[in-house]
C-alpha cells in the first residue's frame, strides 16, 4: 500500500476525501438525468388520453335514434328523444316519466336507442370504456347505458347487449355538465328484464363482459336507459366517446371531481378527463401533445449533456486549484480516508 505526493498541510486528509467525491460528481449527475428521464417516459402512457367519438348528436353524426318504451308489454310509461341545437351544442334530449307496469306492479322502461340496421361504428377495442357526457335537470336513479346484442343463452329473446348503470352525480339537478366515464368491466349481458339491474356482473364471470368482436367490429347499437325506477327523466345528451384509447391503464378506484360549473364523475375508474372537443380539434390536439413530448425530450438531453459538461469542470478546477495538492493514489481501495498517510 503506497500513497505517492508532496508534502500537503494538516488539512489534506479531509481534501483528499473531498477530491475523491467530487470526482464522482459527473456520474452521480448522469444518473439522476436519466432516472428522471424514465419517469417523465414512465408518467406519460402512449395514447392513454385518445378518445373516440361515438356520437356526438350533430345532423352530420350519421346515427339515427330510436325511441322504445314499456307500452309495448301494458305499462304506462313515457319518453320522447330529439336531436337539437342547444346555444353553440348539438345536443339530444332524452325526457321521459318511467310509470308502474300495472300488471307486474313494477316500474317499467324508456328508451332512446341507435338504429340496429345500417349503422357504422369505428374500433375502440383499445379503450378502457365508455364515456358520456351530459347534463340532468332532475335526480333520477334508474339510468343504464347499453350498447351490442350479444345475450346469454338463458336470456329473454327480446333482450340483447351489455349494459351498466349510469349513476348521475349527487345534486345533479340544473346547470351543471357531468362526464360520466364507465369501464367496459362494469357492462355485462347478464342482467334482469323487469329492472335492468346486474345479475351476474363482468368480475364476477369474464365471460358475460364485452368481447373484442364487439368492440372491433359489432358494436351494434348505443341505449340510454331510464328502467326499474319510477320518476321523471330529462337530459342533454353532448356525446358518447370511448375512453382510454391507445391505454393499459386498470381500473384502480372511484374519484369524483368538480372543475368551475363542469361536475366530472369518474365510475372506478382513475383519471383525468380533458374538455370535449370535436373531431379537428382533437386531432390538433394529439401534433401538439408529440411535439411537447419532443420537445421535453429534448430538454431532458439538454440537461444530461450539461450535467457531465459540469461535473467534469468542477472535478477539474477541484484537482488543479493548487498545484500542490496533485497526488497520485495507488491501490487506495482497502485504505480508509482516516488511514492516509503522507510518504
């Protein structure tokens, strides 16, 4: 063991040390720049924000609404559905009483649906769910939201799709727009004629969720539901989009959020949710998302460049400020600090 130099004074014991970490300076720094390059890569999911719109009420949509009620089997009830222009927003309007079937003594139905003939839908079978973007003038409990027409093999002939529940927000009555988002793993085609209500839920038999056919190629048809509540129905309808596209995001919780006089509701599921924008908009949207991402990018190069550029100034100035204090280690690693001593 051999520690070769000039004489240094009494304090060379506590530079040497000094020395030896700021040599290290430039790795360290190097290190955290890229630790912080894989979070930023890490916290933006690659097309987890898309949304595809499904419909967005306008004349030019293309989709044709039906409206369906319990009259048909003896009940009392309701509705009427219309397409309009509501200030600058195409909206539909979706109003209805759901009345006691006299015969079963049950509330019965309303129904507002897409035409099942002729009727084109994209793929959104890289999204998480359906969102639904609306606003309610009255508490009522018993909305669903259906779309497909695959059924169990025991189901009712007339009865076909996935469905879930569109639970409006708390005090939801007047001005203000709700997004309601609902995963894909809260539909299931197992549920009760005569209430709407989940008999077998998607958790609980993967079999019953919605399958890839339908999500890519058969979407079949979208309904609003107003089923297995009495009570009055009034809505404005802005849209239906599909959510988390592009996305691996889970489903991790239930998060509800309020931003100015926009409610946001999120149905377990975790996230945040942009301003609805039309089909130009969003496009634009997505450039202007890759060039920021890019150009984060390039900062964060930026920043690992100058790290080392840095590191490796302060590592000189440190060694060569004097002259004097230039020394030359040999075989040091088994040698604590304490231990050095001048030859």
């Amino acid at each position: 063991m051999k520690i070769i130099g000039t004489s240094l004074s009494s304090t060379s014991t506590t530079y040497y040390t000094f020395s030896r970490t700021i040599k290290l300076m430039p790795l360290f720094l190097l290190l955290v720049s890229f630790l912080l390059v894989g979070n930023c890569a890490a916290g933006e999911p690659a097309g987890g924000d898309n949304k595809i719109m499904l419909e967005d009420f306008s004349s030019s949509s293309g989709h044709t609404w039906n409206q369906v009620n319990d009259p048909v089997m003896g009940g009392k009830s309701i509705e009427s559905f219309q397409k309009m222009i509501k200030g600058e927003d195409s909206i539909g309007k979706f109003a209805g009483h759901v009345a006691i079937v006299p015969f079963l003594q049950a509330p019965g139905f309303i129904k507002a649906e897409t035409s099942t003939e002729g009727e084109e839908w994209p793929d959104i079978s890289s999204c998480v769910g359906l969102e639904v973007t609306l606003q309610s003038y009255t508490e009522y409990n018993g909305l669903r939201l259906s779309f497909g027409k695959n059924h169990p093999d025991d189901a009712m002939p007339y009865t076909y799709g996935y469905k879930a529940d569109l639970k409006l927000p708390s005090e939801s009555s007047g001005s203000i727009v709700s997004v309601i988002q609902i995963p894909f793993t809260n539909f299931t085609n197992k549920w009760d004629a005569s209430t709407g209500n989940a008999v077998i839920t998607c958790q609980e038999n993967k079999e019953l969720c919605p399958d890839h056919e339908t999500l890519s190629q058969n979407l079949y048809s979208i309904a609003i539901w107003g089923e297995g509540v009495e009570g009055d129905i009034e809505l404005d309808l802005y849209s239906i989009q599909a959510y988390g596209c592009g996305s691996s995001s889970t489903i991790t919780s239930t998060n509800n959020e309020s931003n100015n006089d926009k409610e946001i509701i999120i149905d377990e599921y975790e996230t945040l949710i942009e301003d609805i924008v039309d089909p130009l908009e969003e496009e634009g949207k997505k450039k202007s998302n890759t060039k920021h991402k890019n150009n984060k990018m390039i900062i964060l190069v930026g920043i690992i460049i100058a790290a080392f550029y840095i590191g490796t100034i302060v590592q000189s100035k440190a060694f060569t400020k004097d002259p004097r204090r230039i020394i030359s280690v040999m075989d040091y690693d088994t040698l604590g600090d304490k231990e050095m001593q001048l030859v």
